[in-house]
C-alpha cells in the first residue's frame, strides 16, 4: 500500500460534528485529526484483541 495521506468524503451528523469539534479543542487538535486519531486508536484495538473497543475503559 502507498505511504502518504489518502483523501475520503465524510459525512456526518451536524450534532456528531459539534461533539467531535469541542473534543477537538479540548485535545488541542483539528476536527480532522481528532477523527484521524480516534481511528486510529480503533485500528489499533481491534489488531490488539480484535474488539474495537476495551472490556473496560480506564478513567
């Protein structure tokens, strides 16, 4: 597979937009990284357990 950013349309709800945009801000990142980066970790999950989320989330 190529290395490099790969562009893909997106679409979502205006009130999924907002949630993700105050999130955002509050880790200092764009909407767009913010969304890079919660795939990321996703990604991550499910090759570690193959679940794309824990058992039990840690606070």
């Amino acid at each position: 597979m190529p290395k490099g950013k790969k562009q893909i349309p997106l679409r979502v709800s205006a009130e999924l937009y907002e949630e993700l945009m105050q999130w955002a801000e509050a880790d200092f990142r764009s909407v767009n990284g913010q969304i890079e980066y919660l795939l990321t970790e996703c990604v991550k999950q499910h090759k570690k357990n193959g679940k794309y989320i824990p058992d039990e989330i840690k606070k």
